[in-house]
C-alpha cells in the first residue's frame, strides 16, 4: 500500500484510512511503537497490553458467580 507524506499543522505524518485500521485491528487512541531500522525502513507495531491477574481473577469470579447454576449442572 503506497502513502504519501502529508502537512500536519507544523508536522508531517501519514493517514491511516479505515481500511488500513481495520487490517492492522487499531483504532484510535491505540499506542503504536515505531522503530526506524538500518537502511531506512520504518516498522508500526501495534501494543497491546495483558489484563492484570487480578482483572482475570475478578472477571472469573463474577462469571462463576453469574453462572453458578450452570456450573453445577455441568459439573
């Protein structure tokens, strides 16, 4: 995909169009960390946090609770 060069205020930058954030998963407000490599190529990856083990523990919690019936009969 070829992008040009765009004036932005006093900077210059690349616009990302929805197809190109719909093929990369980003949305707006997502962090990105730009490397520039030997040579000149410049790689966009895309961060993505981990839930904290005490977020994944609450959630499973509040899930077994929601669904302690189900669990049961299941089990």
């Amino acid at each position: 995909m070829i992008k040009a060069i765009s004036k932005i205020g006093n900077s210059q930058g690349i616009i990302f169009d929805a197809a190109l954030m719909e093929l990369a998963h980003l949305k707006a407000g997502d962090e990105v960390n730009v490397e520039v490599h030997e040579g000149g190529t410049i790689t966009i990856t895309p961060i993505t946090t981990q839930p904290s083990r005490e977020a994944v523990s609450a959630v499973i919690k509040q899930t077994m609770k929601d669904y302690a019936r189900t669990m049961r009969r299941l089990a």
